[in-house]
C-alpha cells in the first residue's frame, strides 16, 4: 500500500485512542466512597467492555438485535447487573449519570503529540462505535486535535459490519486506497483491508491492565504495519 496516495487517517477509539479501563477505575472510586462500595473496578471496566460493550455491537453488527446507540448499551449494562456487580447501593439515576466517563476517558500518554503531528499533513478523525457526541466529548475533555469525527451512530451500524468501512470511506468522499485505519484490534482493521484501506496496527499492551496477561486475537488480514505507538505512527507517516 503506497503511503504517498493517503490523505485521511481514520482511528479506532475506545482502547486505541483513548484508556478506558483507567479512566473507569479512577472515576469508579469516587461511588465508592459516596456509597461505601466494595467493588473491583478493574474487573467492573473489563466487564463492563466485553460483556456491556463488545458482546451487544457485535450482535448489533451481525443483525442479531436492532441498533441501539452507545449509550444505551453502556447504561443498560449497568442498570441490568447492577446486583452482580455490587453496585445495589447505587440508585439508577446515580448509574446513568456514571455511564457518561465513557465520554470523559483519558487518551494514552502518546496520543495528542502523536495525532498533533499527524494533522500537520492528514485529515484525522475517530472512526467508532461510540456516539457522535461521546467522541465530541472526549475530544474535548481530553483535547484530542480531531479534523472531523464519524461514528456508529452517523450510519446507524457498528463495526465489524462490513458495510460500515464502505460507508466510512463514501462519507470522506474519497477511495478506499486514500484512507488509513488505526487500531489497536486487528480485528477491527480487518474491514478496512478488506475493501482497499492501508491498515495500522497500533497495539495498547496496557489496556487490559499490564499484569492481566491479557492477548489481542489475530485478525483475519494481515495488516499492513505494526507501530509502537502514536510517535512511531507520525514517524511512519512522514511527519
């Protein structure tokens, strides 16, 4: 793939851009003292992702339920398990209000100098599942340097979907072959190489925690490079 035709940079959020995980552990324990809680907000986080998150746009993707938005999905998890997941004490209005850090999250420590350099030559936006306002909100809770922003809600679909990777590159008005994706999950840059995007791989070794052992599945596409990181990314990049 020639580096030399791309003219925008589209980039996987939640884990690629921006750490969840901390970001929900760090909040979370203010419940914890407003309710006396006991709960492993580590564990909480993680579930929350896989289970509130990954398990519902999946099957959203695979048209195994309608779409819902963000949002929603991220409330509904909590409010549908807040026994289990020892939040009882919390009342509702309290947890939906929480369900909003997802718009708060703090990017990695590389992500704006690396993002800054890359708009002095790229269009960049985030291309995710979240909510066009929930990626409004971490841009500006966390000043990332966005150009533009698209997400699941624009289309009314989420990734994996393979259409949604046509529809991402229709809407930038350019060809497939002018697009890079980044992520940090190979199986998200799968859709983009699939219709002619250079694909990115940026992996967060960190996202699930640094001792959890925790291993990022393979795609399906081999992508077209591995980066350490957001400054590896400019340097790859040309700026």
């Amino acid at each position: 793939m020639e580096k030399s035709r791309i003219k925008y940079l589209v980039f996987d959020t939640f884990g690629t851009v921006v750490d969840w995980r901390g970001t929900i552990q760090r909040e979370g324990l203010r419940l914890t003292e407003t309710y006396s809680l006991r709960v492993d907000w580590n564990d909480l986080a993680i579930r929350w992702r896989k289970e509130g998150y990954f398990k519902v746009t999946f099957d959203i993707a695979a048209g195994k339920r309608p779409w819902i938005s963000a949002d929603e999905i991220f409330t509904e998890f909590l409010l549908d398990n807040k026994d289990g997941l020892g939040l009882t004490p919390v009342p509702d209005q309290a947890l939906k209000e929480f369900s909003l850090v997802w718009h708060r999250l703090a990017p990695w420590e590389d992500a704006i100098e690396g993002l800054t350099r890359l708009k002095n030559k790229y269009a960049i936006g985030p291309f995710s599942n979240g909510d066009f306002k929930l990626m409004l909100d971490i841009a500006k809770s966390g000043g990332l340097p966005w150009d533009f922003i698209t997400s699941g809600d624009l289309f009314r679909k989420f990734k994996p979907d393979p259409t949604i990777y046509q529809d991402e590159v229709a809407l930038l008005g350019v060809e497939p072959c002018e697009v890079a994706m980044v992520s940090a999950h190979p199986f998200d840059l799968d859709g983009a190489k699939k219709i002619g995007c250079m694909t990115l791989y940026v992996p967060r070794p960190e996202e699930y925690g640094r001792d959890s052992g925790y291993v990022e599945p393979e795609g399906e596409t081999a992508y077209d490079e591995k980066l350490s990181n957001f400054l590896a990314l400019a340097d790859f990049m040309g700026v």
